[in-house]
C-alpha cells in the first residue's frame, strides 16, 4: 500500500489506517478475537496505522491491550497511536476533561504497559481541556518525547488558536477530527495545517457506517450502539441519507467500486497529508477499505460528488458538537 507522510516531523504511515474504537465500545457487543484478527488481517493487507485510546477500554486499558496482543509480532513495522485526556476515574458516573501534566504521565505510562511497547509512536490529546493550558499539555508532551517514551504529538478536536499555541511549545505531527462525505466543517482548518505543516487523520471517514449502504433507522441496533442516538439516524436526517448514499453507491458501482471505497478515495483525494481510519471487525470490510487506496477519482466523478453533497450529510455529527477554540 502507497505511504503518505503525515506532518513535517517524519511521521509516514499507511494511506488507509485503522481505528479500533468499535472493537470495544460503542458499537455493540464485542468479541476481541475477531478484533484481534481483524488488525492483523489488516496488517497483512498493508496496514501501518493503528488508533487507539485510553478511553476506547473505559479507563481498563482493554482497547490498547487488545490492539497490543494483535501487534505483538510486528511490531516494529506498525505505527501505534493512542490517546489521553479524560477523567475515567469513576466510569459509573460519566467522565470529564483531564490534561492535567500528572494525569497525562500517568496515562502514557498505563498505555506502554497495556500496549506492551517500550514507545508510543502518536501521543494525542483526545479533547481539549479548557482547564489546563494548552502550553502546559504541550510540554508535558515534549518531556515524553525527549524522554524517548513518545515519539510525535497530535491533539484530536483542537481548533486554531489551541494548534498555534501547542505548536509553538512542541510541533503538532497529526490533527485527528472527524471527517468524511458526511462531515466537512473541518475543511476550514486545512490551510493553518498547511501553513504549520501538520498532517491530517480522518475519524468515523464512513459516517459511522452509514456510507457503507447498510445503515438502518435509530432504534435498531443494540442498545449499547451510539448509532441509537447520532442526530444522521433520526427521522428526516435518516431518509436524506440513505438517497445520498444510494446516488453515491450509483455513482461508485459505475466505476466498479464499493460506496466505502468510493468515500474513501474522496478523502485521500482532499490532499496529499490526509490519511483516513476506519474501522471494522469485519475481514471482508478491511480488503475492502484497503482496495480503496488503489481507487483514482477523476475530476468528473468528484463533481458528482459535489453535486450529491455539497457541503456534507444531513443532521450534526454528536448531539453535542465540540467547540474548537
């Protein structure tokens, strides 16, 4: 699989990564054998970049555990990214912001141990804590990575003036944010990114699942699925939808493509420095979203695009948007 370099700091990774947060949470009962082959499945298929997170396990580290246990025989050859930033103290009451330089050495000491490594490749900061200065964050960061722990920083969810800032203490590697046919608000951040040579990781680049053709209305997933709840799968927002991804699936079978690989070539094709992670427990799934990195779209099929979503989905992403400062 093509490689793509993400920031101006060194980091290269795969054009298609691979997000593990659905292995453990939010998107109903989890089985981490099928999580643990389905990473390396990846893997073979090509697959350099895996995301994980303190938060993925709970506060249990089951999430980096997992993803640790898949990795464990390459290692080497992989790019391991993980994240802090919450309050897990008490899972039974909900959590909050934490980026305290305290709570941050202590979560990178729990995810080396969980993900079984003697470095994090990608150390984010998984929201932004109005609580702790940003400077702060930035530098307890830049102890870790002079101390060999860590080797390049992301912030996840962090608007423009939080990136300057951050950078001009520790240079910022990777943006996460939600991005994808669906979601384009963070588009407007794309020339300060360039500007600071900061690459660029794209979550939920399938819209959760919904460009994949297989979405059903709210009400119809496990109970424990976020799906129950996303703004995209109520009524209105829901049957808007799924014609856009019908006229998209159109448009992707005319080219011999799967909708998800369509969506995914789009990304990739937003820029050089962009590199979406989707995720899946599904093996079949992961061919599939690696076969999107070998899909070219040509100006007319991104017009087509265009015209079916012009500026994204219907409905926001959360309930709860989050505001980038």
């Amino acid at each position: 699989m093509q490689q793509r370099t993400l920031g101006s700091q060194g980091l290269t990774v795969s054009a298609i990564g691979y997000g593990s947060m659905g292995l453990t949470m939010a998107y109903g009962p989890t089985d981490e054998q099928a999580g643990v082959a389905a990473i390396r499945r990846a893997h073979d298929l090509g697959v350099t970049f895996f995301d994980t997170a303190e938060l993925y396990g709970w506060g249990t580290g089951s999430n980096e555990i997992l993803v640790g246990k898949a990795v464990k025989d390459f290692r080497d050859e992989v790019v391991l990214a993980t994240k802090f930033g919450f309050d897990l103290s008490n899972p039974a009451t909900g959590f909050g912001l934490n980026s305290r330089p305290d709570n941050i050495r202590k979560v990178t000491d729990n995810s080396l141990r969980y993900l079984g490594t003697d470095h994090i490749d990608v150390l984010y900061q998984h929201r932004v804590d109005p609580d702790v200065p940003i400077e702060d964050v930035a530098g307890t960061v830049k102890e870790l990575i002079d101390a060999g722990k860590v080797k390049y920083f992301g912030l996840s969810e962090a608007g423009p003036e939080t990136i300057r800032k951050a950078h001009a203490v520790q240079p910022v590697s990777v943006l996460q944010t939600e991005y994808s046919l669906f979601e384009r608000d963070v588009e407007q951040l794309f020339p300060l990114l360039e500007e600071l040579g900061i690459g660029f990781v794209a979550y939920s680049p399938l819209g959760r699942g919904f460009i994949t053709g297989t979405a059903k209305p709210a009400g119809q997933y496990d109970e424990t699925d976020m799906r129950n709840h996303d703004p995209r799968w109520q009524p209105g927002n829901f049957e808007k939808n799924v014609e856009a991804v019908d006229k998209l699936t159109d448009l992707a079978t005319s080219k011999g493509v799967t909708v998800s690989q369509l969506a995914l070539a789009w990304l990739l094709a937003q820029g050089e420095h962009i590199v979406p992670i989707p995720g899946t427990r599904s093996a079949a799934r992961i061919e599939e979203n690696a076969g999107a990195a070998a899909v070219t779209l040509t100006q007319a099929d991104l017009a087509t695009i265009r015209e079916i979503l012009p500026t994204g989905g219907f409905g926001a992403r959360y309930a709860e948007v989050p505001t980038w400062i």
